[in-house]
C-alpha cells in the first residue's frame, strides 16, 4: 500500500501491489476504487505481478482539479508504471476502466500485449437513448438525493438478486461516499471521449467481457469485438457489474487471455449463483475492513 506523486506534485495516487510475475494492471470502474478487484487479484496474484491503483478522483487518490480526461487518466497511469520500472504490462479494465485501458493501449500500442476489456465502449458519445438515460440521468439524481441516495439506487440496479445483497450493500457504501463533483466530472470525460478512429492502432491481443444485461446494447459490444478483432465472452444473467455478480466467468476468462489460452467458443458463461453468498459477504467484508484500517492510516 503507497501512493505515488506525479511530476507537477499536485495529484498523487494510491496503489497496491500483489503477487510477482508478469506486470499485470487492473483498473476499476466510475465511482469506485482498485479494492474492487479483490475477487480477481486473489485469482491472479499467483501469476501475475498486479497493480491495482485508485484513480485520480477515486479512493485514497487525490481529488482532480478541471476537466480530468479520459487521455489524462491514462497518462497518470503510464507515469506510475514508469515510477515502478515497469514499461510494458497486460491492462484489464472495467467500465470507465476499460474506456481508460484502451486509451493506455493507444497511446503506446507496443507496451500492451494483452488487453482486457469489461463492460465498456470504444464510444460513450450519445448516439442512442440509452446512452443518453446512463449520461443524463445519473447528475439529476445525485443533485436530488445527494451521493448516497443515488447510490442506494445505483446498487438495486446493479446487484437486484436476494443473494447479492453483501454486494448491494457495499455498493452503498462506496458509491455513497465518493465526491459528487469527481463522480461527475469522471462521467463527462467520459462522455467526450471516444477511440472509434483510432483502433487500427491497436497491436494488443484483446479480450471483450460483455454482460447479457449490461446497461448498453450488447449489439454494440459485438460489432466492437469485431472491429477490434477480439475475443468475446457474454456472460448471461450479469449486469453491468460482471467482476462482482459473475467471479468465477470472470476470472477464468482473463487468466485465459494472460495466460496465452484461447476462450472457450462453445462454454455459456455464467453469472455466479446463491451459493456463493456467504463467500460474497466474507470477501466485501475483508474488503472494507482493510478500507477503514486503510483511512486511520491515512487520516481521512
């Protein structure tokens, strides 16, 4: 557990690193932090070397000042990796994540063998909708009923299963105590940006995880894994919040992508089902526990 301060010593990030091997860089989604990922990292720390940073605006992060873009989260993280005499690693990323680890990948086309895409778009200008509800909606709510009122609903949203309730829960928790004005301005970076022209860049070979009931069309992610020329992964019965409500499709499909293993074509990908709740409940408890400890250390 360190941060790192960036060369204009005016942002610095919070990240962890587990396990050794082959670099490994997971990013997590909006209004979140790199904790999130604990269900994968147990999977892949025995293989990979993983950092797991906080975004700028997220977590232990310091906050971002201005139009933070998506261009820029992606050279922030760059910088870290160079901090760590790492320069070239496999990048997942989920949602926001995987919008900001495919802007990594083009920044620097040879530095990323492999890339792993979550839930996320090579476009979130609104052309449809549904982009338009997940773009406009979510400001409206959160200047009526404030981060954790929009939180409470974001989570019955994402995780609306009996069993998911540790999952609802922490949701809450996190979502509800992140800063409005980061949140937001996370979201309109989000939606200027756009890496539809610029995919013939990519040298990554790439793997695209899509939830049957994601929030955008899936439609959308097939022609993207098309253009990208990817492998793709539906996983049936997930929402958007695939690395939480589906651990085991998860993890199996991104160690077969780091590990030089194709997916499997003919295996129907499943969301996880009742009988993991407990371990659900054990693991997002761990998991704040080591938040809090975290925040006395830190002072927040």
């Amino acid at each position: 557990m360190t941060t790192f301060r960036l060369k204009n010593k005016t942002l610095s990030l919070y990240y962890r690193i587990r396990g050794t091997g082959e670099p490994l860089l997971l990013i997590h989604g909006l209004g979140s932090s790199g904790a999130d990922w604990e269900f994968q990292v147990r999977a892949l720390e025995r293989r990979f070397r993983v950092i797991v940073p906080d975004l700028p605006g997220c977590g232990f992060s310091s906050a971002i000042e201005g139009e933070f873009g998506i261009a820029d989260f992606a050279q922030a993280l760059w910088a870290l990796l160079s901090h760590l005499h790492i320069s070239r690693t496999n990048i997942a990323g989920f949602s926001l994540g995987g919008a900001v680890a495919l802007e990594m990948a083009l920044q620097r086309p040879d530095d990323v063998p492999r890339l792993a895409l979550i839930n996320t778009l090579v476009t979130y200008k609104i052309d449809n909708w549904r982009k338009w509800l997940e773009a406009r909606v979510p400001p409206i709510l959160i200047g009526l009923l404030g981060m954790r009122g929009a939180a409470r609903l974001a989570a019955a949203r994402l995780f609306p299963k009996p069993w998911q309730r540790p999952l609802r829960e922490r949701a809450i928790e996190v979502i509800g105590r992140g800063v409005a004005e980061s949140y937001l301005a996370m979201g309109r970076a989000l939606e200027r940006w756009s890496a539809a022209d610029r995919l013939s860049l990519l040298k990554s070979k790439i793997l695209l995880m899509a939830a049957e009931h994601d929030f955008t069309p899936l439609a959308e992610k097939l022609e993207m894994a098309k253009a990208l020329g990817a492998q793709f992964a539906v996983v049936h019965g997930s929402r958007h919040g695939t690395p939480f409500d589906a651990i085991e499709a998860t993890n199996v499909c991104l160690l077969s992508l780091f590990s030089d293993r194709s997916i499997s074509q003919t295996r129907r990908w499943l969301c996880d089902a009742a009988p993991r709740s407990r371990r659900l409940a054990r693991i997002a408890g761990f998991v704040e526990e080591h938040t809090a400890l975290h925040r006395l250390e830190v002072g927040f």
